[in-house]
RNA sequence: GCCCGGGUGGCGGAAUUGGUAGACGCAGCAGACUCAAAAUCUGCCGUCCGCAAGGAUGUAUCGGUUCGAUUCCGAUCCCGGGCACCA
C-alpha cells in the first residue's frame, strides 16, 4: 500500500465534514481558546500561496490545543467590502454582489482544499446585511457616545445631554469663552441646529470637514495610492486636494488608553513601536507669538521649549489662513505661485521628497523675550494637520530646520556653544544653554520648565500634549461599504432606528460617482429622496469587530450575547500580516474599548497575543526580447510565425546583464543560425537594438532556466520564437523578488501544489520554509524534500508489498529517546511558533527511527499524535490503520518525560584560547577542579599549551571549556 | 524623508540570543539497486592550502567590548514592509 495522498485527503475531507467535527460548541467543561487569523478580503485572483502561511500556523495551533484539551474556537470568514470589487464593478458592470460571492466560493474551494478546522458554520462576511446590520448598530453607539475625559471612558450622550440641560459647560477655573462654554439657560435657548452642532463636537461618530485627493477629469475621489506623482494612476489626470464633508472616529480620545493598553497585550515590541509612534504622544508647549504690524498671532506648537533663544525663522504649512493674512505686498506672487505648487502635490510626497521648498512670507514674528524680528516662511514640510501647523525652526538643534536654513541662507543663531559645528544640526537635551537671555548656563532639559513658566506667567504659553495621531477618517465616497444609519434634516444629522436596521446598500446600475465628489449613493433618487447619508464606511468599519460576531454569529437580538462574549473573551492568539499594524489594530482596540465602556463587553483589549507573519514576496521572473520590429527600423524583414505575427527573439541573461551593444554581432549571427531574418543586412555594432524586460509566468520557469516549449505556447506571438541560449543551451530568466501580484506572472496557487504534492506536503513545506514571522519569497524548489519525508514517515507504518508493519513489541530505550526528544522539541517548538523547526524535528524523528527500523506501536502512535496538527490527512488514515475507532483529532497529546532522554556525561568542545581544538566526553556532575586536570593532561590540550602553564581555565557546566594561554 | 523589520554555504534556513557556526531540507557530485527509468538507499558537499592528518579563514562592511561575538555596543552599506481613502 503506498502513500496515495489524494485518496486519503479527499476521503477524510469528506469524513469530516460529515461528521462535523470541527462545530465548535458555545458551552464546553474544557478551557476555552480561541485562534483567529485576519480574514482575506477576497480578491478576484484568488489564493496565493503567500495567504495560507498565516492560516496553516493556526490550523496547527488550533489543532494542538484541541489535543492538549481545549475547547477550540477558530472560525473564518471574508472581509468582503472593498475598493477593487467597486473598480471592478465600474470597469465590467459587474455587480459588486455577484463577483464578491463568486470570489468567496473560490476562496473557501481553495482554503479547504489544504484542510483547515474552521468551522464553516461560523463563517461571516462583512458585506452580508445580516452582519452589517450590526456594524451599522455599533456605529450608532459610536454616534451615541462621548468621551468623559474626567472618567477617561465613553458615556451615553444622553448623559451629557442632561448635564447642559442642567449645569451647561462652564470651565472649572476661569473665564468662560463666548462660543465654547455656556450655562444650562443658554443651552436651553438653543436651537435645534445649535445644539445638534455642539454636540456633534463630542460624539465618538462625528462629522465634519477634510480634505480629499480629488481627480476633476475621473470625478471621483482617490485613494493615496491611487495617485502617483500628483496624477492619478488611472489616466494620469492632475488631482487636486478637495475639502469634503466626512465622518470621523474620535480615536484621538483613547490615544492615552490605547498607548496604556499595549502593555496589557502580547504584541512584538516592534508592533508596540509602530502603534506607539503612531499615536505619536509628545509633550511640550503651545507658543503664541505676536506677529509685526498684525493683530493676529502665530500659535506655534513645540517639544522644545528650552530652544527658544535658537529660534532664526518661523515655518507655516501653506493651507493655514493665516498665510494669506499675513503676507506682505512684494511676497504676495511669491506665495500665491508656491501655494498653487503645493496644493498639487500629496502629503507622502512632501514628506517623501529631499528637496526644499519654501517662501517667506514677508512678515516676522517677535521673540517674546529678545524682541527679535523672526522671518515668518511657509513650507510643505510643516504639515497643517499636526500641532498648531506652524513651528518654531531651531536650525542650530533640529535637522529639518538646519537644512532649510542653509538652503535659503537664513543666519543661524548657535545656543548651545560647541555642542553644533556649524555642519549639522544638534538635537541633543544635554548641553548648556548660550546666547539665550536668561537661561544661559542652564542645561537644556532643565531649562525646559523654566521657559514653560515664564510663558506661562506672560500669558502668551501653555504646556500641551500633543497626538501625532488624527481622528479616523471614517466615511468613503464609494459604493460598496457599509451604509450610514442616518438621516439629514436642515442639516442636522439623525440616527436611524434600530428597528430600520440593516440600512442596505441599494442595487443600483451604475457605480459612477457621484456629483462634486459625492459617492455613488448621490446618484439613487430613492437614496437621496430620504435624505440618507451618501458616504458609506470604510474597509475596517466590519474588521473592528467581526471577532466578536464569530462568537454569536446567528444572533438576530444582539451583535454578540454577552454571556458568550464572556465566554470567548479575547481572541488568544491573532495571526496576520504587519501591513495592519496601525489601521486595523487600532481601531478594532478602539472599538473594543468603547464596547467595553458602554458595559457592551467584558473586556477592553481585543487580542490576547498577535503573531505577525511575514509577508511571502513573489519571486519574478523575466525573459529579454529582443527588439526586432518596427523599434528597429526593420518591419518587413521579419518573418512571420503561424500566427501571422512577427516571430520574436529572446536573449539569454547573460547576454543581457554583458550589455547589447558588446555582443549584437555574436546575438545577430546566432539569429541568422536559426532563422533568416536579418538576410541581406549588414552586421554592424550600431543598429542600437533595444531589448525589453518581460514578466514570464514562474511556473513556466524551472529555478531560472525556462522552459522553452511551454513558453511558445504561452501567448500566439511567442509561437515560434527564437532563444538565444546559454553556452549549455538553457534559457535563463533574470529574476527580482516583487509583491506577489497576478500582473507580474509571479503567483503560484496553492491548488497546484496540492493538487501535485498533496494537503499535507503542502502545509507542511509552508512551515518549512522558515520562520512564521519573516517576509520571504516563495520558491517551490524544496516542496520534494518535504514530500519524501512524508512517504518516509508513512514507510514506517505501511510496506507498499506486505502492507502494515507495525508490531506491539517492546520499545527499546534508544527507540524511547528519539520518541521523548521529539515530544520535547516538537512540542517546545509549537508553543514558539517555530513551525520550520519542528518539521525539521520530524524529519530527524523519522530519519532516526527509519535508521532503528523501529515499527513499533507504543512509539509511533505517540509520533502520530504529534504530527496531526501538522499533516492532519495522513495522521488520521494511518491511526484508522492502527485500528483505532475514533478520530485523532481527539485523543490526548503525548506526554514528555525526562528519564527517557536524561544523559550522564557530555561531549565537551575544549577551546585553547577562544579556538575549539579537540572534545572531552565528561560527566555532567564534574566539578571544576576535576576538568582542570582531566583537560590539560589531554594530548591535544598539550599539544597546542607547547609547554606554558594555562593562565584560565573556563568551564561552564553543560556548554565549553576554555582554556587561556 | 520618517518609523519598523532583515542581511549566515549555490539556495531556504538552524544555532530557543554570549559558549562546537552551517541542524533539517533543496540543488550538486560520486556510488548501489535496475535491461533502463522512476522510486529508494549509501557517501561527499562554506572557502583556501594539503594525498591525508591537519591548518588557515569565514555569519553584509569597518571598528569596539569579552577568555569567547552570528548573538552585545558604535558607524556604514544593501534589501523588504508601513506612512492615515489598497486591504
């Protein structure tokens, strides 16, 4: 009987969806534990072997745990909202609907193809009204909620309502400002409108004013990778920013609990980072300064207050009012030229980009405590969205500021003596402070709260935190998202009711957008008759939160009982990509937290653990053609293939990578070998022939040499062609490691592998390629190796002639010691996520135990069990082989014990000055005394001591010795 | 530009993070079995010198700490990811 994997995994994928075993239970007497992966936003080019890495590492975990005794909740679902279904959509008619649901029944065709335990009837989809029903209703809470800043936490509106009702806002301590505060008279003297506006100012939901990248000639708003260089990627049409009606999440409220929480959570330290900086809390001062013959002040926001004897220019970012105001009459073409420059540019360009721009404005800002005139410039490297837009450039101390000063020639002040070199700037806190008034002689960090209270006995500072994080823009004008539950009246917003809930997308016909910026929605009579919102939500509306559906996933009453919601509790281990590091992590941690506030959950972080997996790169591959038609001037001289189209010609790499020019004779008679088509055409060196790059599809590519016959028959005018080969006759490709994307030919499917190698192999050659958490490009060059392990593995259970070999004789220690080591290491390794390294383990398990010719039960049975979360197919068939009646699934993992693999002595690397020269095999309870004279009466030892006395021996009990010379 | 990862044989990677560098696998070479092929098995396999024993050298580059550095520190170079409307 030999390893048929196809009949095995087709039999027990079968099995098991019959007999539902992987139905997870809401009530168990076992622990609870629950693996979630990032649910796929399923594209129209399917799975790629790079999306599985991530789910079989959970699979397996799942598997484990389920082994080790715990009730197991590791559902999936689909992320099924998006931007490419809409171009799609706009691009063919195709509803967004149709081709969503035609996507996802080819993504769960090809994820169960490799064997995953989800349980299908958790399944959900964010665009499936029964799930946006309650999107919808958590955007409500959002929109029924402030943040309480003296609780630190969401509260009802309700209650806010009935604090103004009451006791109105005034301050706590001084004067109330027209326009901010009010008394509960005045509140109640309100308008409707009044009062909707100022409490829009505190929802959680709230609507306002931002700005968008706008491309006048497409009509529609763009994404920022959508546009390049300024144009837009489709069409290359000039795009504009446009301020627009949005919705917000107030994120910015939790930025301090959200910073908190990360020390709650198992996140890498990197991920931590990124959030951190993300959220980007800094502490410094907000500056008011007064500005030369202008009513108006420049509010600067700084971290360096301590700076501000330093202070050469002022720079504001180019949107703030401000500039217009202020610019003088010889600056005003200037700026109005610069500002023309600016709005066409994106904010990643501009941060992107080395070069400098800037303008003055013609107006200066006074020192308040020098007097000095400082020059007031607009740049685009001071953003408007951070701080106050405006900052105080310190050149001698910030890099940024130092640059720009030597760019446009602007004198630099130096306060910190030697500390700056008049090259670069210094941004260091140490130094002692000079030319700087009255805090000379301070050191800089202690001169901090000096300034900070001078400022703020003037009255022209204050101390501030500051966020580099913003609100989240919450709302799209485009068509396949969630709907907003509300409704405009004289411009006042309105919630829906719960009872109207779900608000669901209308079918419409077209996806055009629609007028100024509106999305589609704007288009539909009916939409636009009952004054509902146009936008709708954005992809991460559904992922904030669809972990918690998968706990309750058919509840009609509620997004999650609470009950079960207690139950699940966090998601224990969260497995996907870093690309989601700051958007969808944080927002579901946001929405997690307001649930939790509103006594919604029980809990205020959503993930226990999060285990990022690398991302797997497509590795490309190109074939070199040969310009031979009308780019080289000679169209009527080619011949044509069977097609009727011009036969091409493909150079090997070599000849690329060695230059054209160099070897266009060599190429040109090598041409003429093959086919007559360069007849009557004198060789010369200076035709200046042009070669092209092309993606060829990988799987036409053995490692880098091509496979010719497959490739003619790739595309009609490839027929025919002609390849200039290497020295050996092969073809070889170039290649680059890009993105894995259909467009470049570089995807290799997951169907194909298994379909030739098997579930099993296939799983398993995903965890062997390396750590879970690195990014590296797929090969399928080593996919054999693992496929022989597993034929090697079901050799030590079946003899293809005599059929099953297993024995019930006694195991022998040797045997039990491979046994209790793999328990050890493989087990060790599951629980680390070292997936590549417990394969590895298997395979030496099996190499040794092949080595023993060991066929007995007692230890392969153990062996068996510990491979099942791993190869799930082949682990099932042969315990059925075994006899036993149940699944595997089931049964309880093996136990390690430590006698069988304890050892007395080691075989110590005996190093003679950090340089190992020889070993000693010597008990492990030696002291030592005892390696001192065992090791120098040692030949080699003495050899290489040539007669000195040791000055140190080192030696470090179960790892080295040394011995110093 | 800013933030975050990562550079180890021909290739993927291991060394559970200061203690024998290269486990395991791929590819390659030599051999066994076979009429042959497939499958399977055995041996070799970083580089340099050497028949070998052995020696030198070696973890992106340069420098440092240490009895000892792939691992820690400083500088440099290269590659990948993120940067707020891609998901």
């Amino acid at each position: 009987m030999e390893y048929d994997f196809r009949r095995i995994e087709k039999a027990w994928q079968q099995k098991w969806k019959e007999s539902k075993i992987y139905q997870v239970s809401n009530d168990s007497v076992n622990p609870k534990f629950y693996v979630l992966d990032m649910f796929p936003y399923p594209s129209g080019a399917g799975l790629h072997v790079g999306h599985p890495l991530g789910y079989i590492a959970s699979d397996i975990y799942s598997r484990y745990k389920r082994l080790k005794g715990y009730n197991v909740l590791h559902p999936m679902g689909f992320d099924s909202f998006g931007l490419p279904a809409e171009q799609y959509a706009l691009d063919t008619g195709q509803h967004p609907a149709v081709t969503t649901k035609k996507n996802i029944a080819t993504f769960k065709a090809q994820l169960d193809n490799i064997g995953f335990c989800y349980d299908w009837s958790r399944e959900v989809q964010t665009s499936d009204p029964h799930f946006y029903k309650w999107t919808q209703w958590i955007f409500l809470q959002l929109f029924n909620s402030y943040f309480c800043h003296t609780e630190k936490k969401a509260l009802p509106i309700s209650l806010l309502i009935k604090k103004y009702e009451t006791k109105g806002s005034m301050p706590k301590t001084g004067e109330p400002v027209p326009g901010k505060h009010f008394t509960a008279e005045q509140w109640n003297a309100f308008s409707e409108k009044e009062k909707a506006e100022i409490l829009m100012r505190r929802r959680l939901a709230y609507c306002g004013y931002g700005e968008v990248n706008w491309c006048e000639a497409l009509g529609t708003v763009l994404a920022n990778d959508e546009v390049v260089n300024g144009v837009s990627e489709r069409g290359g049409h000039p795009v504009v920013k446009k301020t627009l009606r949005q919705w917000y999440l107030r994120i910015t409220a939790y930025a301090d609990r959200l910073l908190e929480g990360l020390d709650t959570i198992d996140f890498s330290d990197a991920m931590k980072e990124m959030q951190a900086n993300w959220i980007g809390k800094s502490s410094g001062a907000e500056i008011d300064f007064s500005i030369n013959g202008h009513e108006q002040k420049l509010r600067v926001y700084t971290t360096r207050p301590d700076t501000i004897f330093g202070v050469d220019f002022m720079v504001i970012a180019p949107e703030l009012e401000l500039v217009n105001e202020i610019k003088s009459v010889p600056q005003a073409a200037a700026v109005d030229e610069y500002l023309a420059y600016v709005k066409s540019r994106s904010e990643r360009e501009r941060m992107a980009e080395k070069k400098i721009t800037g303008v003055f404005t013609g107006a200066y800002a006074i020192n308040p405590f020098d007097d000095r005139e400082i020059p007031i410039w607009i740049s685009e490297y001071v953003l408007a969205g951070y701080g106050t837009g405006a900052i105080m450039a310190v050149p001698c101390g910030d890099d940024r500021d130092h640059r720009f000063a030597k760019h446009f020639a602007i004198p630099i002040t130096n306060i910190i003596g030697d500390h700056y070199d008049g090259e670069e700037a210094n941004p260091t806190k140490e130094a002692v402070l000079q030319n700087s008034g009255f805090l000379d002689g301070l050191v800089m960090k202690g001169a901090m709260d000096v300034v900070l209270e001078a400022l703020e006995t003037k009255g022209i500072g204050i101390r501030k935190v500051n966020y580099k994080m913003r609100d989240a823009a919450f709302s799209r004008q485009r068509y396949w998202g969630e709907p907003f539950p509300i409704v405009w009246k004289n411009g006042i917003a309105y919630p829906l009711n719960e009872s109207e809930l779900p608000l669901e997308l209308p079918h419409v016909d077209s996806y055009k957008p629609g007028p100024e910026g509106e999305g589609p929605l704007a288009n539909i009579d009916t939409w636009v008759q009952q004054d509902l919102e146009t936008n709708t939500m954005p992809g991460y509306a559904g992922s904030s939160w669809y972990f918690l559906r998968y706990m309750d996933p058919h509840n009609d009453k509620e997004f999650c009982n609470r009950e079960t919601s207690d139950y699940w509790n966090q998601v224990d281990l969260y497995i996907g990509g870093t690309e989601h590091a700051v958007g969808h992590l944080l927002y579901s941690r946001m929405w997690t937290k307001v649930l939790y506030d509103l006594d919604l959950i029980g809990h205020d972080e959503p993930y226990k653990k999060l285990v990022n997996q690398g991302m797997i790169q497509g590795s490309s591959r190109f074939v070199y053609r040969l310009q031979t038609g009308t780019a080289a001037g000679r169209d009527n001289q080619i011949p044509l293939n069977k097609n009727g189209l011009p036969i091409q010609v493909f150079i090997s790499k070599s000849y690329y990578d060695q230059g054209l020019k160099l070897n266009i004779e060599t190429i040109l008679k090598k041409v003429n070998a093959h086919i007559n088509i360069f007849n009557g055409v004198e060789l010369r060196n200076d035709y200046g022939f042009l070669v092209s790059q092309l993606h060829v599809d990988v799987n036409m590519v053995n490692g880098i040499e091509l496979d010719v016959e497959s490739f003619k028959k790739w595309k009609p005018d490839f027929e025919d062609a002609v390849f200039i080969t290497e020295e050996d006759g092969k073809y070889i490709c170039g290649t680059e490691v890009e993105k894995m994307s259909k467009s470049k030919f570089n995807t290799v499917n997951p169907d194909d592998l298994v379909a030739k190698y098997g579930a099993d192999t296939f799983r398993m050659y995903e965890m062997f390629l390396g750590p879970v958490e690195m990014s590296k490009p797929w090969d399928t060059k080593g996919i054999e190796g693992v496929h022989r392990f597993l034929k090697k593995f079901w050799r030590l259970f079946v003899d293809e002639a005599k059929g099953l070999l297993v024995t019930d004789g006694e195991p022998s220690m040797e045997e039990l010691k491979v046994l209790h080591n793999a328990i050890r290491k493989i087990e060790n390794d599951t629980e680390r996520f070292s997936f590549n390294t417990g394969v590895s383990s298997f395979m030496i398990a099996t190499n040794e135990l092949t080595d023993l010719k060991c066929h007995k039960r007692s230890v392969l049975e153990p062996l068996l069990i510990l491979l099942a979360p791993y190869a799930p197919h082949v682990a099932e068939e042969l315990w059925m082989l075994l006899g036993n009646k149940t699944s595997i699934l089931d049964v309880s993992y093996p136990l390690f014990e430590e006698k069988y693999v304890k050892e007395s002595t080691k075989a110590y690397p005996v190093a003679i000055n950090g340089k190992t020269r020889t070993e000693l095999t010597l008990p492990l309870d030696i002291t030592q005394k005892e390696v001192e004279e065992i090791a120098v009466k040692d030949e080699v030892v003495q050899k290489w001591l040539e007669g000195k006395t040791p000055k140190k021996i080192i030696y470090v009990k179960n790892k080295m010795i040394n011995i110093v010379v």
